[in-house]
C-alpha cells in the first residue's frame, strides 16, 4: 500500500526507516489526512478533530505546531493502521 506524505528535512537531517517522520509541516500533514479520507470537524483553542467513518474516535492534531511532532504522527499513523514504512516521501 502506497501512502502518499511529504516530508521536508532540514540540510542536516537523513531519512532512515526509524524516522520516516521527520519534520512533516502542518499543511503538508493535513493534506495528508485529507488524503486518507478523514475530514476536519473544527476544535477547540488550538487544536484540530478529524474524524474517519472506520475510526471509534477523532483524531487531534496542534494546529499551532509546525511542524506537526513526531510522536503525534506516528500516533495517527498507528490509528489509521498505517505502517510507517509504507509513507513514501
């Protein structure tokens, strides 16, 4: 399965399979999700719920983090059952 997600190093910074999340900016990760059918549902303060027809629960994203961290893409990722070393970049 192809997964479509752009990720922008910085000069020093290398892909490796451990990180294949580095770095992913905001409007890049919700095109992400956009892409994976979910839709933004609003929030609250400064943060983002999208919601899937399949997940139990909405996902929440920072909206005023860029770019979006590390763990919170690997958490999303692990709810859309994604694995990571199917996100190509």
């Amino acid at each position: 399965m192809y997964v479509p997600l752009i990720v922008r190093l910085n000069n020093d910074q290398k892909p490796s399979i451990n990180h294949l999340t580095w770095n992913v900016g905001l409007a890049d990760f919700r095109r992400f999700l956009k892409d994976q059918g979910c839709k933004n549902i609003g929030g609250k303060g400064g943060h983002e719920k999208w919601v899937r027809s399949d997940l139990t629960r909405p996902l929440t994203i920072q909206s005023h983090v860029d770019p979006v961290p590390e763990f919170i893409v690997k958490q999303i990722l692990g709810h859309l059952k994604i694995d990571r070393k199917d996100v190509e970049f």
